[in-house]
C-alpha cells in the first residue's frame, strides 16, 4: 500500500510534533530500499522509518524493530558520514505532494555548520530517497536515475536537486470552500475521482471514504447546489483540523482482525479501529507484511535452488519409476532364453524367429521368439540372458536409489517450507549455510568473510493453560529444540509423514488436551499440510525421539507414538499469540 499525500501530510504533522528538534542517533538500511533512523527526542528514543519501495513506500514513526544487514550499504554509511549527529530542523510537505523534505542541521566537509536536506519521494516505482548539500547538489541517492532511465529528470551525484515534475493541481491545505465546490461541479465524473483530479494528496481510495464520511451521494451530478457548499465547507473545515492534528487514524479490519487498510482519518463502519498515532496505524498494516516481502525478496536464490532440485529429483523418480515398471519385459527375456537354450538342437541359424513350445504357460502353447539372423540360436540365447540381467540390475538399483531420492526429496521439501517461515536474516542465513553444506549452494572461494550473525530463536507460543509451545522455523532450530532444548518428558510433536517444524511442550501432560490441541494445531499450522484437513500429527515424549546417525539436519526417527487429527487455521493460530 503506497503512501498518498494526506497520509504523509498526517505523517509530516505527527513527525513535526515528536521529532523537530531532535538528535540523529543511529543510521540503518534495513532493506535495499529502506532506512531506519534513531531520533533522540523529548527525553525518548523514536524510530524514523523512510521505505522507497514501489508497493510499500512509506514515511513514518514505528515500534517495529528491524533486523539491519551485518554489513551496512555504501549509502548507509555516506548518511552515517553526512548526517549522523546532526539535528533535525523540520520536516516540509510542499502542496501536500508525495515529497517530503527532513532538513538537518549538521556540518559539512569544511567543519562548518550547514543545512543538509533529505527528500523522501514517495511515487510509486519512482520512490527514492535524495541526500542534498547545502548548495541544493546532490550528494547520493538509494536509487541513481541516469541516463536511459528517465529522458524527463536524472538523479545522479553532482547533480542540482531538482524536484518530481509538479501535476496541475491545487494545495488542498490552502483550498477555499468555493474551490472545493468549484472542483465537485464535473457532469459524468464521481465525487471522489473529481477531487482527486483537482487537489494533491488524494488517491481515488481516499478520497472515496472522505466522502462517504460526509454524504452517502457518489456522482457529482447527485448533488444539490446547497449540499455541495455544504459538502465543500466540510471539507474546507477537514483539512483545518488535519492542520491541527485533531484526525484520528483509522485502520480496515478483515476478519481475523488483521488491517487491510490505513486512512489518516477517521471513517464510519465495522471492522474499524481507531488510532491517535499514524505511525501505530501503519504498524498494525505492515507488522506481517513487511516480514513476508523480506522474506520473499531476500530468499528468492534459495528459492529457485530448492525447486530446481525439487524438479531434478521428480525426473529421476520418473526415470526409476519406468525401470520398476519394466517387470514384464524383464521376465519375458528371461523366458525367451531360457525356451531358445532349451531347443538349441532343433533351431537353425540365419532366421528371423523361433517357434517354440512355452511349457510354463499351461496348457503349452506355441510362441514365436523374435532373433537376430546375424546371430546363432545360442548367441540368440545369451542375449536375451545379458538383456535380462540388464534389466533386473537396473531394477534392484532403482529401488535403492528410489528410496533415497524420495528421502531428499522430503528434505528439500522440507526446506522449501523452512523457507517460507523465515523473517529474517540470521534465519535466512542459517538455512542458507546448511544448503551450502548440503552442497546444493557453492561457497564463494576467497571472498570476504561475512560477519557472524546471532543465532536465530524459535517462535514462543504460550497455550491457554499457560504452558510454554516452541516451534522451529529451519532445521538448525529444530535439531536444538528437539535433541537439547526438551527435557526427556516433554512432548514432542511433528506432522505425520509430511516436512513441517518440530514442535516441543514444556512442563505439560498429555491429559492438557487444550494445549496438546492448540500444539497440534501449530505443528500442522507450521507445515506443508497448512492448507489441508484433518491433518495427521504425531506426539510422543521427548525420550523417544533419536537422531540416527548420518541424518540430515531436522531428520529424526520416534517410537511409542500417538496421532491427533486437526484441521489448521489461520483463525486459531491467530488466538494463540507468539511471545
């Protein structure tokens, strides 16, 4: 969801508020396209969040914490260089237009002290972040736009700062009543697309519910004179009341309580939760979804390997399929040497068949064997032994290699799905490390070590007895949960069959059938099965559970088990909360 103008002028209010004034502590780049500034501010420290991204650009303060790369991007670190200490001067939206400007007071290469401005476009595949000197050059950008890029404006070091080219509309903020009623007074045109066209910062969408917030009227053709100047006075009086921060922030609600939608102001109708801060509003909106883009962006490599080896093991199981299902023709070559050795003293060499008795059919019956004229009934024979053997070795190899294809193929599946629970880096990293032992990644030769990142934790679910549910997110996880973590009595649970996350319950019995449920729920929740029904999982004591020797990283074996049936939802996943 990109950010529009109304929603970074609430941003720019809320930021003026808690952030003028402030200390630039720390710098991150969380994300390719993303920045993550520490203010110290009012006697507390706030999160400053700047994305460019084209789906999810964005200006606000957050509470989410956000895992940085172990090594910082080159325009990190000139932003650490350039503006890191410095103060922040204000922050300026110019026509309520998807520019923000953060000015900051720090100094520059001479030692003195000087204006430094940020600009955070917020435009869509065009967002960028600009680091411009006092002179109004600019010194870097998250994205360079060169030459073959744009032929309308170009984003490059040493270039003046010029702003995005302006659209023909008016400033709303500064917007009479009679401009309002003048805009609304399009035939053939609804309300909302007619003030999006005439004012800046109004996105169809938004502008749809700041209307329906006023009259349940749609068309502009709808509207009498008297409740168009009404409807303009309103509006008139709305962006007063932004002006002075007394919009709250509402956030759409589907129907696991998840928001769907942000609006910087307070709009009618169930589903709808309301907030003081934008910031939180735009929390609760990115809170999942900023962790599954990461995740999808980040392990897209991983990705591609596992299914590309997913496939490979598919053909080959093709391949040993064919060589099991050769049976018959295997057993017919056996037989037809066996009958041509039997009557080698009536054949004769030079012809194309053999007609011979089968004694094993019953009753006899006469069969024509197909020869080789080049070949003499006795070479004819062997042939048909060699092609036997051939295919009986074939067979038997099949069958080994079937066995231990189908168990990489259960592996790789398995890491397909640690794939999709990974939400960070050190995560990601740890899965990647074991492909890379796995040999299914090649390691760099002679690159630069990487610093080390902390080990990643299990998810922490709490039941509603009380006790303590842990799931891991990749194999690493699982091996210690299940073969460190876990007392010999705790219970230890896992998809019947199906690749999917060790789960471990500590300090509870098997009699607690609501948190035996609710660990169910999640080792299916937390598998490959997610998506399916009555799901089969198994459960047993800690004490069970052996690792064999040899096994890939997750692979155990268990003894002694139960199986629970359980349907997984997102529904009652979402009523267990992770800690």
């Amino acid at each position: 969801m990109s950010m529009d103008g109304l929603s970074l002028y609430s941003a720019m209010n809320e930021l003026n508020k808690r952030l003028a004034g402030g200390k630039i502590d720390k710098i991150q780049q969380t994300d390719k396209e993303e920045l993550l500034l520490m203010v110290r501010s009012l006697g507390q420290t706030y999160r400053l969040l700047i994305n460019a991204s084209a789906a999810d650009n964005r200006v606000q303060l957050t509470e989410l914490k956000k895992q940085a790369p172990s090594e910082a991007p080159m325009f990190c670190m000139l932003l650490r260089k350039r503006i890191a200490g410095g103060k922040i001067v204000r922050f300026e939206q110019e026509r309520l237009d998807r520019v923000l400007k953060i000015s900051i007071e720090t100094y520059n290469d001479l030692g003195d002290l000087s204006v430094f401005a940020l600009y955070c476009e917020l435009m869509g595949k065009h967002s960028n972040i600009i680091l411009v000197n006092e002179k109004g050059v600019i010194v870097d950008a998250i994205k360079h736009v060169g030459l073959g890029m744009s032929s309308v404006r170009f984003v490059m070091p040493g270039l003046e700062y010029s702003a995005p080219p302006a659209q023909d509309k008016q400033d709303p903020s500064k917007a009479s009543a009679d401009d309002f009623s003048m805009a609304m007074c399009m035939v053939g045109m609804s309300i909302a697309k007619a003030l999006s066209n005439a004012f800046f910062g109004l996105s169809p969408a938004v502008a749809a519910q700041l209307v329906a917030r006023y009259t349940d009227k749609t068309e502009c053709t709808q509207l009498s004179e008297a409740e168009r100047e009404e409807l303009a006075e309103r509006l008139a009086a709305f962006y007063a009341d932004m002006a002075h921060g007394k919009e709250k922030a509402s956030a759409v609600l589907n129907a696991l309580g998840e928001t769907e939608a942000v609006y910087p102001f307070a709009i009618a109708g169930g589903g709808i939760k309301l907030y003081d801060s934008i910031g939180e509003a735009l929390d609760s909106l990115y809170i999942n979804s900023d962790r599954r883009e990461w995740a999808k962006r980040h392990g897209a490599s991983a990705r591609k390997v596992l299914q590309n080896n997913i496939e490979r093991c598919e053909k080959k199981l093709a391949l040993y399929a064919d060589a099991l299902n050769s049976e018959e023709q295997m057993e017919k070559c056996r037989l037809y040497g066996e009958l041509l050795t039997a009557n080698l003293h009536s054949l004769k060499s030079g012809t194309d068949t053999a007609a011979v008795d089968n004694y094993y059919a019953n009753p006899v019956e006469r069969i024509a064997i197909p020869l080789d004229r080049q070949l003499t009934p006795g070479e004819n024979a062997q042939r048909y032994y060699k092609k036997y053997q051939k295919l009986k070795a074939a067979r038997d190899m099949a069958i080994v290699q079937r066995e231990q294809t189908l168990s990489e193929q259960n592996y790789l599946e398995g890491q397909l799905d640690n794939l999709t629970k990974c939400t960070a880096e050190n995560e990601l990293s740890e899965l990647i490390e074991e492909l890379k032992d796995q040999g299914y990644i090649k390691r760099d030769k002679g690159g630069k070590k990487k610093m080390k990142l902390a080990a990643s934790k299990p998810m922490h679910f709490v039941s509603s007895t009380g006790a303590d549910i842990y799931v891991g997110k990749n194999n690493r996880q699982n091996d210690e949960l299940t073969l460190r973590f876990a007392s010999p009595n705790d219970i230890w649970m896992h998809t019947k069959n199906i690749p999917g996350s060790h789960v471990i319950v500590k300090g509870a019995s098997e009699q607690d059938t609501a948190t035996m449920t609710e660990a169910a729920l999640l080792a299916a929740y937390y598998s490959r099965a997610r998506g399916s029904e009555n799901v089969a999982v198994d459960y047993t004591p800690r004490k069970y559970v052996k690792k064999p020797a040899g096994a890939k990283p997750g692979m155990v074996i268990y003894t002694t088990n139960k199986t629970a049936y359980v349907t997984p939802s997102e529904e009652a996943v979402a009523g267990l909360k992770e800690r």
